[in-house]
C-alpha cells in the first residue's frame, strides 16, 4: 500500500516538474496565430520561424559568448584554488573556501546591482566586460565545488609518485592530475554553462543598450507576443540544455558532481 | 578538456569582447525610449535615418522610470545620447541635471510645430513630437464603458488591469477616477480610497503597456486603461474591443525628445530629433499608427486621423495635468497608492 | 599533502582576489550603504523599511512563501525520494537523472510555461471548468499562488535530489529491522529517518528556502505589482525609483535570511534527534 502510495507520489511530482514543458513544446507546434494547449492544427513554421528572428539571434550569440567565456575564466581561476585546497596547507584555508564560494550565497539580483554601482560605472566598463565580471563570479564557486570533488576521488600518491621518478610539479599537474580529472572539470564546465547561459538577475542590471542576454530577451518578449514563437523558444533551448546533460550524463556521469 | 583547450577558450573570449569593442567604436547613436512599437519605428524612423547620418541607432527601452533611473545612475558616464520621455519625467530630469537645454536654432523642423509641442516643460529642455489620449480599452461583447465610474462595474470584477502608479499612465488614471468622483484635492485621495476599495477585484497593476496584449488574448482582462499609442497592438487582436469616450472626457499626455546631458554624440542628437520632427517621419510614424504628430504639416487620411490622437484641437480638449502639478503631487499620490493600494 | 604554503596561496589567490575584489567588495559596499545616511552610520533605513506597511507586508509574504515551498517540497521529497532509494539501482539513476533535467532548463521558460498552463484559457482552467468545479475560469495567474506554484516547481528537485542521496547513505536494514520491533511509519519517520538524514534535509531545505525567497522571474513574471517578493520589490526600487537605501536594505534581508535558514534548519533537525 504504502509502496504504491509512494510511487504515485513520485510520478505526481515528475509530471508536475515534466509535464509544463510537454505543454510548451505541444503549443509551440500550433499551426494558429495564438498560443493554446491543446494546439490548433500542427505545423512547424514556429519552431522554424524562431531561427527567424534577429534579435533573438543577436542574444542567442552574446549568451553562448557569455556563457563559454566567462565559464572558461571561472575555471581558470578555480582549478588552481582547487588544487591548492586539496593538496596544500593553504594559510587561512577555511577562509579562502569561504570567499571563492560567497557568492552563491549572495542573491544574484543583488550581484547585479552591487557590481554595477561599484564597479561597472565608476570605472566605466562596457557592458559586455560587466557580464563577464558578474557571470565568472557566479560561475566561479561551481567550478572550485565540482573540481575539488574529483580531485579528491584522486589519490595524491599518484603525484607524488611522479614527482619522485622526477617530473617537475607543474608537469606533474598537467601530465598526473589533470587527465586525471578531465571529466571533473568538463562536468564544471558544462554546470557553469548552463548556470551562466540561464542567469537571468545578475543580467538584468548589468545589460545595457544593444547588449542583452537571451533569457533576458525572452522575458521581455513574453509580454508582447502571445504567439507560439516564445513556446517554441523556450522548447529548443529545453532540448538544448537536456541534450548536453544526456551526453554529459553518459560521458562523465554529471549527477555524481551536481 | 585540456589546459590548452582551456587556454584557447579564454584567448577567443578576450578577442570577442575586442571585437564587440571594436564595434563599438562606429558612430552610434543611443536612444533611450519606450518599448511599444519599436519595430514600426525601426522602419518608419530608425532606418532611414541610418541611412542618412551613417550611422547606428541603438536602443535601450523600458518604461520612463525604469530609463529616468538609469540616467540618474549613470549621470556622471551616460550611455545615451536621446532620452524619449513623457513631459513630467522629463521636467524631473531637467530638475535632476540630466538632460540639457535643447538649441532650438538648430532644429530646422521646429518651427512645424503645434504650439503646445514647442516648449512644453519650459527652458527648452524638451521638444513635444506626440500627444495622445487616455481612456478606457474595453470588450465591447461584454460590458459597455461610458464613464470612467465604469471602472467598478461589476461586469470587470476580476476582469480588469490597471496602470501601476509607477508608470506614466498610473497618475492619469488617478487623476480620472478622481475627477469622475468629484474629488477636489490635488492628492487625489478620493480617487486612491475608490481603487484601494476595489484592489481585490483587479487582475494586476500593469507596469508595462506592452503586457496588456496578453492579458486580453489571454482572456485575463476585459478592460484596461492606457494610452492611444497602444491602441494599434490592441485592435490588431482581432477581438471585439472598443476604445472608450467616457461622458467625463478623455484625459492624456505630452511625450518629449531631450538630449542626455554629457552625450558624446550632441550633434547626431540634433540630427536624430530634427529628423523625427521632419514632415516626412512624422506622416509615416503617423500612417503607421504609432504616434499622432505634432508636426503641423502633416495631413493625414480621415480613418487614421480617427485612429490616432490628431489635430492641436483635440489635444486641447484632453483633460490633462500640468507636468509642474505631477511633480509637485506624485509623493502624495505615491504614498497614498502604497499605503493603501499597493500592499 | 604538500608542505610548500607559499604554492598554495599562490594558486588560491588568483580566484580568491578576483571573487573578492570584483564580487564581495561592491556587494559590501552596498550591504554598508543600508547603515549608512548622510549624518553617519545609523539603523534608520531598516527603521523606514520596517516602518513601511508596503515593504513589511512584502517582507511577510517572502517568509510565508519561502518557508511554504520548503516544507511542501520537504513532504513530497521525502516521499518521492524514499520510493526512488526502494528502487533498484538502475531505476534510481534514471529517476535521479529525471529529477537533474529539469534544473538544467531555463527559468524563463520553466515560468512561462505556467502562464500558459495556469492562464484563463489554460489547461489547468479548462479542466476546472469542463470538471464543474467552478462555473467560470478562476483567476490563477497574479496571486500567491501562481508564485507558490511556480516557486515549488522550480526548487522541488533540489529538495529530492538532497533526500535521494542522503536516504542512500541510511543503513538498508534499518527500517525493516524498526518495522520488526513493531514501530509504525511515523514513528520509523521521526525516529529513524529524520534523525539519519538530517543532513540531506539541511542541504536541501537550505537551497529551497534560498532559492524561493531570492528568486526573482517566478514572481516577476507570475505574481506582478500585486504579488511582489522582496527580490522584485528591489528591482521596482531601483529601477523606478533609483532607491539604493531601501535596495541596500533588502540586500541586507535576503543575504542574512539565506544564513539563519541554514543554521535554523540545522538546530531544529538537531533537536529532534536529542528527544
């Protein structure tokens, strides 16, 4: 009884967290001008359509521009901090993990806004330059997390023992450890990606005339258009971003890193 | 992922955002202006001008006081060039130092302009380019609007979006509500008590006039006050809505071109707005019915000169609030609004 | 380990130089603008935030929302997770890869699919509707509970996932061996579950809450003007009124309400296991 009550619950929860996008990709598939489930006719002209759509395009561009760069830049930063606080007595190491991780404890909204007040216009940096400011930041803790779990699945003896058959420690690093947690850090990379290409707060300060993120873009477009063009949207970044996690998943086991 | 692969990436991305800097560097021209219709204005407007100065116009849009905020933030480095406000935003922006007096000399078109347009907030600090009407937009198959006390029928329980005391709109419909119930005070307090009594039975307070397109399709609303200039998105619905002439008359607004105080581009600015004021621009932003002229040149075919808020007349008749009284009053009515209505 | 400790930092110090300098130091000046007026430092701007009906009330329902969507994510996670760990191992990953997808989707279009859903003309009113429950379509989107909806939807994955591991770490034998000595489910639950994966729920309800009382599209885009959260009466402030002393305020607000939930969350699990 209890067993059935359980799995029931279970599926209720799944339809309830699967099911809205059911229904957003099944409107978008409308052949009608208005957005309805269950759609009227069928026909694919705004899934097609979408492609269509210049500034959707332009923001598309800049989020994955956004997203790669400032994922890469998180990780940069990130992997040494990692490596360092799992294979050195880092001096004030509690306190390092603390700073390099802050800002997921930090409202986004509230990212956004300090970074533009206090950063971003006394020094006058361009817009885009602010974007990749407030996305490594918010980026930044995921990469240093998901790394340092793969670094300790690692046994540092490893190092050591390439250390000692005289490998330098920098090549140690880039020949030992780094194909080693190969998989670690693709599983970062693709989190902080996906973090950074869906962040809508952070953005929404810090966009500026002509610079505009695609979630961005798409929130402000759901106010005017009612058509299935949004629906259709939405459905392909969907499919997007589960396609990655699939063959993420498959390749690298991403779950275990989440 | 290798640490040269890594090492790629982040060199592409620093040579992207020189790219992006290097764009940059063209001419541009920053408008900052209202969200609705800016396609029709990329056509109608935007383009030709492009066209002409060689170079580009970039936009940042939102509703007045989301951009008036933006300007006051960014006062000592402005972004924008052309700030597009409604006539008492941009009397509080002359207020604040943020735009600067406008050389009327330099603007061949100005003198084509409806007298109410030339200076309307005083100093020359901003050129009118449109006027319209605010009424009531309303499902004619179910309900019939003809005054503004129409606004509690109980036909619209629950079938009604009003405009946000944030927005350009809100203090008109105060202003309304107030008049149509007598009130005498210039806190509008009668109209405020009326919709905090009524504030369970709207759907929202609209904060953009662009979201208003989906509430009616989607059968949230069956009545709204707002502009004409939204008029044309709303009747392109296909639906059976009708724009009201309440018996207490109409009331409205004055929209104004100012220049940023600090632009890098003064005489593009120049450009831009002599350009908008032009015959031409104004008759075909005008046949697009996005904004009614203030240009008196143009002359427009009777069904759109219906469709639009046409002629120095009519903009006389509109019941409207000085900009100088919206300024001296809106804490009031901001305070009472968040008092009694907004929480 | 390595000794050298100058290496160390030298590799640590990039990141943390960077989130410090170009994250944590503008977000501390803006928390110390809220204790600070052009006379000097002084609790007047929490005074007037507190003071205002408007920004208490808003204040009110951001707790009531948060603590709302934790404790219903925190019932249905348990059992959800509690059938996916009864499951074999297999059906575990692919329920556990189930509950990851929808994390990975973007809020915009995770929100916009409940206006499509809980409009007028939605699937949801339909049902209502064609069902008799009411006579006409109710008015869902703009209330409490479109955000409530929307916000559990959101951050409901979260709380499983934390439950789903922190159950697969609880002893198989423990709940048959609890059954034998004749304890009934509540029993087993607050005894025995509870007390194991304390950790699972901190986590979980900690990323919950947070999330839920920070969020900001959700109640943007379902609540609007007259369901305002904290986060969207900030962004009204600043973007209508350039308002940094009341913003600074809610910053402060949010950032320490995400730090209490978690050691709050950890005390009460903590008693529980005392009695």
């Amino acid at each position: 009884m209890i067993r059935i009550a359980g799995f029931s619950v279970l599926g209720l929860a799944l339809l309830f967290l699967l099911g809205p996008f059911l229904i957003i990709a099944g409107a978008g598939l409308s052949a009608g001008d208005i957005l309805v489930f269950p759609p009227q006719g069928f026909s694919l002209r705004w899934y097609a359509g979408v492609f269509e759509i210049e500034r959707f395009r332009e923001s598309f561009l800049l989020s994955m521009e956004l997203a790669v760069g400032s994922t890469a830049l998180a990780l940069l930063l990130g992997v040494p901090a990692a490596y360092a606080m799992a294979r050195y007595e880092v001096p004030g190491g509690e306190w390092i993990r603390t700073i390099v991780t802050a800002p997921v404890i930090v409202p986004a909204i509230i990212a956004g806004l300090a970074l533009l007040r206090y950063t971003v216009i006394p020094l006058g940096l361009p817009v885009m330059a602010a974007l990749v400011l407030g996305h490594t930041a918010l980026v930044a803790p995921y990469a240093v997390r998901v790394v340092t779990v793969s670094l300790t699945h690692l046994r540092p003896d490893v190092e050591e023992a390439a250390i000692l058959l005289g490998a330098s420690r920098t090549g140690a690093f880039f020949r030992v450890v780094l194909p080693n947690i190969r998989n670690g850090v693709m599983a970062a990379f693709i989190l902080g990606f996906i973090t950074s290409f869906n962040q809508v707060p952070v953005s929404l300060f810090l966009t500026g005339p002509g610079v505009s993120t695609l979630p961005i873009d798409m929130l402000a477009a759901m106010e005017f258009v009612y058509d299935p063009s949004i629906a259709a949207l939405s459905t392909l970044l969907a499919l997007m971003s589960v396609s990655i996690v699939l063959v993420a998943e498959r390749l690298l086991g991403l779950s275990r890193y989440v | 992922m290798s640490s040269k692969q890594v090492i790629g990436l982040a060199a592409g991305m620093a040579a992207g955002l020189v790219a992006t800097g290097a764009i940059a560097q063209q001419r541009t021209l920053v408008v900052s202006n209202f969200a609705v219709s800016q396609d029709l204005l990329r056509k109608d407007l935007y383009a030709p001008f492009e066209a002409k100065c060689n170079c580009k116009v970039v936009l940042d849009v939102g509703n007045a006081a989301d951009r008036l905020a933006k300007l006051e933030a960014r006062k000592a480095n402005p972004e924008a060039d052309v700030a597009v406000l409604a006539d008492f935003s941009a009397l509080e922006a002359a207020r604040k130092d943020l735009i600067e007096p406008i050389d009327v000399s330099k603007l061949p078109n100005f003198a084509k302009l409806y007298d109410i347009a030339k200076d309307p907030i005083g100093k020359n600090y901003g050129v009118g380019y449109t006027f319209y009407a605010t009424s009531i937009v309303y499902r004619k198959d179910k309900i019939d609007v003809t005054s503004w006390t129409d606004l509690w029928s109980p036909k619209l329980k629950n079938r009604i979006a009003l405009p946000n005391i944030t927005t350009t709109q809100g203090p008109l419909l105060l202003f309304m509500v107030n008049r149509a119930l007598n009130g005498a005070t210039p806190d509008f307090a009668t109209g405020v008590d009326k919709i905090a009594g009524m504030k369970g039975d709207i759907v929202t307070f609209y904060e953009r006039a662009a979201q208003l397109t989906q509430l009616f399709q989607q059968e949230e609303i069956y009545a709204t006050v707002t502009g004409r200039f939204n008029w044309p998105l709303i009747a392109k619905l296909n639906m059976p809505i009708a724009w009201a002439q309440p018996k207490e008359g109409l009331t409205g607004g004055l929209n104004v071109l100012t220049i940023v105080k600090g632009s890098k581009n003064r005489d593009l600015a120049y450009e831009f707005i002599n350009e908008w004021l032009s015959t031409e621009a104004q008759t075909r932003i005008a046949n697009d019915l996005i904004d009614s002229p203030a240009n008196r040149e143009v002359k427009l075919e009777p069904q759109i000169a219906d469709a639009l808020t046409y002629g120095e007349e009519t903009a006389k008749s509109l019941h409207v609030i000085p900009p100088d009284q919206v300024l001296a009053n809106r804490d009031s009515w901001l305070a009472g609004w968040n008092s009694k209505i907004a929480r | 380990m390595f000794a050298d400790r100058r290496i160390g930092l030298a590799l640590a110090a990039p990141a943390m130089l960077f989130v410090g300098l170009a994250f944590l130091l503008p977000v501390g000046i803006l928390l110390s603008e809220s204790l600070h007026a052009p006379s000097g430092w002084t609790l007047s701007r929490y005074i007037t935030f507190f003071t205002d009906p408007l920004s208490l009330e808003v204040t009110l329902r951001t707790l009531r929302l948060g603590i709302g969507v934790t404790i219903v994510s925190a019932i249905i996670g348990y059992v959800a997770a509690l059938a996916i760990v009864e499951a074999g191992p297999q059906t575990r990953g692919r329920m556990t890869a189930l509950f990851v997808l929808p994390m990975m989707i973007s809020p915009v279009a995770r929100t916009y699919a409940w206006i499509v859903l809980l409009g007028r003309t939605g699937l949801i009113n339909k049902a209502v509707v064609g069902l008799g429950l009411s006579d006409e379509p109710l008015r869902l989107l703009f209330t409490e509970t479109a955000v409530f909806i929307g916000l559990l939807q959101l951050f409901l994955p979260l709380m499983v996932l934390s439950l789903t591991s922190a159950l697969e770490n609880l002893p198989a034998d423990v709940i048959p061996a609890a059954r034998v000595l004749g304890a009934g489910w509540l029993t087993i639950f607050f005894r025995v579950i509870l007390p194991l994966t304390r950790e699972g729920l901190i986590v979980g309800g900690t990323l919950v809450f947070t999330g839920a009382v920070t969020a900001y599209i959700t109640p943007a885009v379902l609540g609007g003007a007259k369901v305002l959260m904290l986060e969207t009466l900030l962004y009204q402030r600043v973007s209508v009124a350039n308002d940094i002393a009341t913003a600074s305020v809610i910053a402060a607000i949010l950032i320490a309400m995400s730090i209490v939930t978690h050691s709050l969350i950890r005390r009460m699990t903590g008693m529980r296991r005392a009695a």
